[in-house]
C-alpha cells in the first residue's frame, strides 16, 4: 500500500477509534473507556493532579469524572483533525463538554484537547491525552465561558 493510502486508512481508523472512545464516554462505560487507551497511556486532565500514569490510575480517574455527573453527560467533539502515519497519529479537537447538575440545570464548558495514538498488531490505542482550559494569567481564573 503506498503512503497516501496508509494515510487516509490511518486517519480513519483512528477517527473510528476516536468516536467510539466518544460513546464510551457519553455512556458513562468506564470500562469500555479504557479499552481504547494503550496499558502505559500518560494523561494530562484539566483537574484533580498534574498528570496519570497508566490506564489503571486514568480509569480510576474517568469513575470519579463520571461520578460527579449525576444526569446524562454532555461530550462533544468538534473540530476534529488527524494526521497519521502507519503506526503513530496525532489528533486535536475542541470538546464541549457537561451535563445537568443535581437541580436539572445544566453546566457546559469547552476544554482543548491533544491525543496521540499507536498502533500495534494491527490496533490503534491511546497512549497520550491532553484536556486544557485556557486561563486568565492575571487572575488565575478559568476561563470556562470561552465559545470557539
């Protein structure tokens, strides 16, 4: 297969892997999110420590995510781009993310995201995931009212 095949074949399973990471999620299937994240995965997330190592602590991270949403989760990915290459990708997007609080009423933000994947023996994993938000240097304030 020549390397523009490779490519578009790349881009799009990892696209594939991308979206159903994204059903995983908005079925709150802790499990089934970590199947998409390679053993030694590094995550960077936007609370609670600098940094997980490995899918066991990143797991246990995501039961705690899901256990401060009370009602149906809200996760987005928008603006989405990938480039790839046979065995290693890259990809970032914009994710709207939340859901409703305990009153009903529902709470969004948009957080920046960076992912890198792997592929090997013919599956591609996550081995790095990076959520931000941007911040106001003079206040320390998130700024979670950011619209693309």
């Amino acid at each position: 297969m020549d390397t523009a095949a490779y490519k578009v074949r790349s881009e799009d399973q990892v696209r594939d892997l991308l979206h159903s990471w994204l059903n995983a999620v908005r079925a709150k299937d802790v499990d089934a999110i970590a199947s998409h994240y390679a053993p030694d995965i590094v995550a960077f997330d936007a609370i609670a420590q600098l940094q997980f190592k490995g899918v066991d602590a990143y797991s246990q991270h995501w039961k705690a995510c899901m256990d401060m949403c009370e009602g149906a989760m809200t996760f987005e990915i928008h603006d989405l781009a990938i480039a790839a290459g046979e065995d290693v990708a890259f990809g970032h997007y914009l994710s709207r993310c939340g859901g409703a609080d305990a009153n009903g009423e529902e709470k969004f933000c948009w957080m920046r995201v960076s992912v890198g994947c792997r592929k090997k023996a013919d599956q591609w994993t996550i081995v790095h995931e990076h959520f931000s938000a941007p911040f106001d240097m003079e206040t320390g304030k998130v700024l979670f009212g950011l619209e693309p």
